[in-house]
C-alpha cells in the first residue's frame, strides 16, 4: 500500500512539472512573438535610417521657409553623424493651407509632372526650395534611373572658374577629390537632387533641382534619410500622400550651399503616418569647404 502511494505521489510530481515546463514554454513563445509584432518602427527601416536616427541631435531652432537663414547659426559638431539635426521636436510646420498644396503639371520644366514644383535658378545661378507630393503613384511611374546624371545638368559651384549666363552654368573645370566613407574611397562631390528621383523619375534630372553636395550630404546620414523616411511610410500606408519641401539654404552669396532644410508630412492623417523636420549641413569630415567656389581640400 505505502508503496503504490509512493508511485502515485512521483506520477503527480512527474505531471505538476511537465504541465509547469508547458507553461513556461508557451509564455517565452507569446512574449516573442509579441515583441515581434511590437517591434519599434525604425527596426523595420533600413540600416542606414536606423544608424542616423540613433545619433541625430536636436535643436530648439524653429525654422520655416521665412526664416531659414537662421539654420545658418546651428553649429555642426563636426562628427559624422552630427550631420543630420531634428528641428522644432522633428515636427513639420506647414500650415493647413499648405499641407493641401498639389502642384499640378503645366508641362513646364519648373512643374513637369503632378506632384513637383521646382524654383527657377536665382540670378547667381543657384537651385531653389522645391515643392512636392509624393505617393505611391508617382512612385510607380518613376522609370530605371539612368547610371549617370547628364553633364548639362550643372548646379552651381560644380565647376570652378565657370560662370552663369543666365540660363546656364558655362566654362570651368570640376575638381572632385576622393575621400573615405564606409571603408571605401568615394568622390566628395555630389550632384544631389533636391527632391529624389524616386519620387518623380526623370523629371528630377534638371539643374533646378540639384545642389553641389558632398557625399555625406546627398547619401549619409544626408538626404537618404528622409527619403528612406518617406518611402517606407508609403510602404506601410499606401493610401497616403506625403507633402514635402526641400530648401538648400546658402550664405550670402556662396554658390554651394551650407545645407539643406527638409520637411515632410502626410496629408490625410495630419503627419501621423510620417512627419519630419531635418536640418542636413552640407559637409564631410576630414574636408574643409570654400563653400563660396566649390573648392575642397582635405585636411
């Protein structure tokens, strides 16, 4: 008798401790897979997105198309990732107005195709702010982009000793040394386009709508960023539109731009699918920058 209590005393022992390790088994297994399904957004993005969003600072600077020479007083910390800066809490700061703007065509190079607006080179030849609505249209009718920008696509301070005729950049020379990035030797000069080719194809292929920027600035952490941003939130959300804005901002009278501002926002949930406000300086470590020629020299 005191034997067969024993046996069924070990048996339920034996079922309390299997019945335990069911349940550990199966809440490490819904805690994975809840974490899984609540991963943070950035997770899901590409790499590169991930590593400037780790790093990026912020600045208290409230800047709008009005006031975008006051971006010129952020001082840029001279790092790598210290490139891209969030400005006013990362929230853009359209009006109501105009986060409905939608540019349409007019069959002229400044509005090509729905969606883009581009200004007019200034009277020192340099691009402009430009305007934009991005969605997963325009994006599907964006071609194979071609393996080189056109040589008469020029922006200013490409060339050195060049000169603008009012129409175009003429003459000069261009002087495009090599610098290291991700291990790897690239050119420091970019032709970089102010709303990306992406978003418009080649309609994006003009001088109006590209600046002389450096690798770092056109690539990363640069405007690779917010394009990546942009992309993936109509990825995930492709019923959106995404109402965008681009300003190269210069110093007086420099003819390369000491960088970028760029907002985005989604129009029909009011920035809750994507809404950004980057500062991007336009500079590469290790390289000091006439940024009133376009002449570079590294340290």
């Amino acid at each position: 008798m005191a034997k067969k209590k024993a046996n069924q005393k070990r048996l339920t022992q034996t079922v309390t401790m299997v019945i335990a390790l069911v349940a550990v088994f199966a809440f490490q297994t819904f805690q994975k897979q809840n974490q899984s399904n609540q991963k943070p957004e950035g997770q899901k993005q590409s790499t590169v997105l991930q590593s400037a969003k780790k790093a990026n600072r912020s600045s208290n600077v409230t800047a709008t198309s009005a006031s975008d020479q006051a971006l010129l007083a952020i001082k840029w910390d001279g790092t790598l990732d210290g490139d891209l800066v969030h400005l006013n809490q990362n929230q853009a700061t359209f009006s109501d107005e105009e986060l409905k703007q939608t540019f349409p065509a007019d069959g002229s190079k400044l509005n090509p195709v729905n969606g883009l607006a581009l200004s007019p080179l200034d009277s020192l030849g340099r691009s402009g702010q430009a305007n934009f609505l991005a969605s997963k249209q325009s994006m599907n009718q964006v071609t194979k982009r071609p393996s080189q920008i056109p040589k008469s696509v020029r922006p200013s301070g490409w060339n050195q000793g060049d000169s603008f005729n009012g129409h175009a950049w003429v003459g000069g020379s261009h002087n495009n040394p090599k610098v290291t990035l991700g291990g790897s030797k690239q050119s420091l000069w970019n032709k970089s386009h102010i709303v990306g080719y992406q978003f418009f194809g080649m309609a994006t292929m003009v001088t109006e709508n590209m600046t002389t920027g450096t690798r770092v600035e056109n690539a990363y952490p640069g405007q690779l960023v917010p394009e990546d941003d942009i992309r993936y939130a109509i990825k995930e959300h492709p019923g959106i539109t995404i109402r965008g804005q681009v300003t190269p901002v210069y110093a007086g009278n420099e003819l390369v731009p000491r960088g970028v501002h760029y907002m985005a926002k989604s129009v029909e949930d009011n920035g809750a699918s994507l809404n950004l406000n980057y500062w991007i300086f336009n500079v590469q470590p290790g390289v000091s920058i006439n940024y009133q020629t376009g002449a570079a020299s590294i340290n």
